[in-house]
C-alpha cells in the first residue's frame, strides 16, 4: 500500500482543516444544542467543492480521487461529525450513487446539482420495520403507464427534511422479497411526498433525520435508477462507498477526542503531578493512538481498493466493511476513554468531550450495524458457509 500523499491530496486535506476549524469548530456546539441544519456552513462546503469530491468535473464535482474524499471528511468530522453525516451521505451514497447507475440524463439533471452543492441529496432505504433486513420493506411502487405510483412509510432519512433529490428503495415485486426491490429518484417538490416526525437524536443532532411518507406519489419512469428489481443490488453496492465514508468520519471524531486528551493529560494537575504523569492515563493515550493509526491504515486501504475499482469494476464490500467496523469502534472506545480522562469535565457541556462521545455511536450503527459488518466480512471470508 503506498501510503505517500500526493500534494494534490495534501492540499485538500490543509484546505479541509482550515475550513472546518475556522468555519465549523466554532458554531458546532450551537447546532448540537438547536438541532438546527448548518445550511450556510453546508453551503460554503459545496462551494469548496466538498459536496461531490470524486465526481467528474463535467458534472458538478471536484474530479478528485478517493483518498482526497476520506481526507477531506475527516477533516471536518474532525470539527464536527454532523457535517460530516451531510457531506458523507451526498457524496457516498447521492452522487456516488447516480454516477454508478444513472444514465447521461439522469446525470446531468441530478447528479451535477447534488455534486455541486446546490442540491442536498438522501438515501432512503430504511423503514420502522425494516433496518438491517431491508428484504422485509413494506412500501410500495405500482406500475401505471409511464409512471410508477409509490406508497409507504420510510424512517431514519438523513438530510430527508431539506432534500432537493433523494434516491429511494421500494418494493415493485414483494414475493421476490429483496430481489424486488427497486430504486428511483425522488424529486421531493412533487405531490405525495409528506414529511413525517424529525427523529429526535442523542448525538450528529445538526444533521437532519426525518420520516418521509409517501401517499400515492407518482414518480415518472425515466426517474428509475437502474432496471426493476436492482434496487438491492444498487443499495449495497452504495453502501460499500458509503461505509468508507462513515470510517472517515469516525476517524474524524475519535482524533478530535484524542487530541483533546492529550492536551488535558498536559494541563490538568492532580496529587501535584500533570495527570499526563499516571501511567493509567498514559497507556489509555497510547491505545488512542494505536487504534486511530491502525483505523487510519484500514480507510487508506479501503480508499484505494476503492480507487482500483474505478479501473478493474471489482467490488471492495470487505476492505470498505472492515474499515467501518475499526474505525466506528475505535470512535466509541476514545470517545468513552476520552471522557474518562476528562472525568467531570468529560461529561460537562462546557467541553465538546462528551459531544464527541454521543457522535461516536451513530458510526456503529448506521450503513449498517457493526453485527452486520462482521456478518458481511464473515461471508466475504467463508462464502456460502457464512451465508
Ligand atoms: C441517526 C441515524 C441516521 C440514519 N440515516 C439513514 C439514512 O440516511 N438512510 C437510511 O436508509 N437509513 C438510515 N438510518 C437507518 C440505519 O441504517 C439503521 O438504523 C440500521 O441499518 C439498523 O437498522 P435498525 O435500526 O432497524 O436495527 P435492526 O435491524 O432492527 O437491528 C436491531 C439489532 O439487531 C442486530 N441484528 C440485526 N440483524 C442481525 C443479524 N443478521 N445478525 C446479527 N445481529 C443482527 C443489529 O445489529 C442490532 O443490534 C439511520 C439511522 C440513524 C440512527
């Protein structure tokens, strides 16, 4: 694996820092606190060119490579992990999304606004009865001539409330259970499409999440993304992008914790001794660290087995799942050290430790739980014996 950056890559990557320290770090405690959606810092993003980082420059995005991507989210996940849920879910799961199945004219009226930062793309694949078993979902789309008629409840739709395109999963064909799942674009302004209850959360609360209802909507068929009945096949394939994301994210917030503990190791006094000076302290430090660099590793190699596949069109479902797996668990396990050595002030809301803290759980949770990663790397490692 060659780990050396390009300047290229470390110019992106300098230019993320200072923008989400100078722009974002500062008002991430306020949007915690409000819940409200940073829509003016989300713009400046956009207009960075981090809204669609790998897409193509002839439609809307920076035309960079995947390394660059997990810099940059890192970065500002780093500043604050509910922009890096935003960024995450257009880049990943949207515009990664239409570039890989949309045909040209979907591209160019959907894929070049969302990488641009002008639109704000969702995914939208989860129902209240179904999460990890996305072959149970109860919505519905019906064929009526050139129109498919859609029907159904869908839960847990990051950036669902200010969506401009949102690319759905519903069933066309439920006897064939996932094998009739089909995938389409939704254009929100249109009629049958209902917001349903802002999911109040415990942690990325600027991130807006929502339930979306959909009463008799009617979605033109050349909205259709990819043939009926490939809808699961493009959720995955999507997700494998996406979970590369949410690795770099976790890195994100779990170097944030680390950073800031360390500094309070350096500062903080106790017994007349910095408590930096306690060996207990010392080895949770330096597992901190080994745990991000080995997370760090495992994105890296995601990223360009990510990169290989845009020449060879081979799937990185393992790298990209073993890479969410560590890193989302090592954010929960320096967040909660974290804390600890920040003891009273860990848990106070004066210190963005304990933010930290309930941003690390989302990453164990959403693109799939971290059971249904190591189910996945399991099945990627026994084959049918797994299954
Ligand atoms: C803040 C937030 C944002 C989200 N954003 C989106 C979004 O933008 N789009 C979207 O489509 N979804 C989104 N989700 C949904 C998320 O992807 C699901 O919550 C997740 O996939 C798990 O589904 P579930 O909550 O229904 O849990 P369930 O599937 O009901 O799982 C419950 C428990 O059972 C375990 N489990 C389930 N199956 C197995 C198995 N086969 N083996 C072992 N254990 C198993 C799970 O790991 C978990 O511990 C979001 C969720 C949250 C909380």
């Amino acid at each position: 694996m060659d780990l050396q950056l390009t300047p290229e890559q470390i110019e992106i990557r300098d230019a993320a820092r200072k923008f989400a320290q100078k722009e974002i770090a500062p008002v991430a405690a306020h949007f915690d606190e409000t819940g409200e959606f940073p829509r003016e810092t989300v713009m400046k993003m956009g207009q960075l060119g981090f809204m669609g980082i790998e897409i193509p420059e002839e439609y809307g995005g920076a035309g960079l490579d995947t390394v660059c991507y997990v810099l940059a989210l890192e970065e500002i996940s780093k500043a604050d992990a509910a922009h890096g849920t935003i960024m995450s879910v257009n880049n990943s799961l949207v515009c990664h999304g239409l570039l890989k199945f949309g045909t040209e004219e979907q591209k160019r009226q959907w894929l070049a606004p969302v990488a641009s930062g002008r639109y704000i793309g969702a995914y939208s694949l989860t129902e209240p009865m179904s999460g990890s078993d996305a072959g149970t979902m109860r919505s519905r789309a019906v064929r009526d001539g050139d129109y498919y008629v859609i029907n159904g409840r869908k839960s847990w739709v990051s950036s669902g409330p200010v969506a401009d395109v949102i690319i759905l999963f519903t069933m066309t064909a439920p006897e064939k259970k996932h094998r009739g799942i089909t995938a389409f674009i939704i254009d929100p302004r249109q009629p049958g499409f209902v917001l349903g209850k802002v999911e109040p959360k415990l942690g990325i609360r600027a991130s807006a999440t929502c339930e979306i209802v959909y009463e008799d909507y009617r979605c033109p068929v050349e909205n259709r993304l990819g043939e009926e009945g490939e809808g699961f096949k493009i959720a995955m394939t999507i997700l494998d992008a996406g979970r590369i994301g949410i690795a770099a994210q976790a890195l994100g917030i779990a170097e944030a914790a680390y950073e800031a503990s360390v500094k309070y190791c350096q500062e903080r006094e106790a017994f007349g001794q910095k408590i930096g000076e306690f060996q207990g302290l010392q080895w949770m430090l330096a597992d901190m660290k080994t745990r991000i660099e080995a997370s760090r590793l495992l994105i890296y190699n995601a990223a360009l087995a990510k990169e290989r596949s845009k020449v060879t069109g081979e799937r990185y479902t393992l790298e990209a799942s073993m890479a969410k797996l560590y890193a989302s668990e090592t954010a929960m396990w320096v967040t909660t050290k974290a804390v600890q050595i920040h003891a009273g002030m860990g848990y106070s809301k004066e210190m963005p430790i304990e933010r930290y803290f309930r941003d690390a759980k989302i990453t164990e949770i959403y693109e799939g739980t971290s059971e249904i990663q190591r189910l996945i790397i399991a099945r990627q490692i026994l084959g049918e014996l797994a299954k």
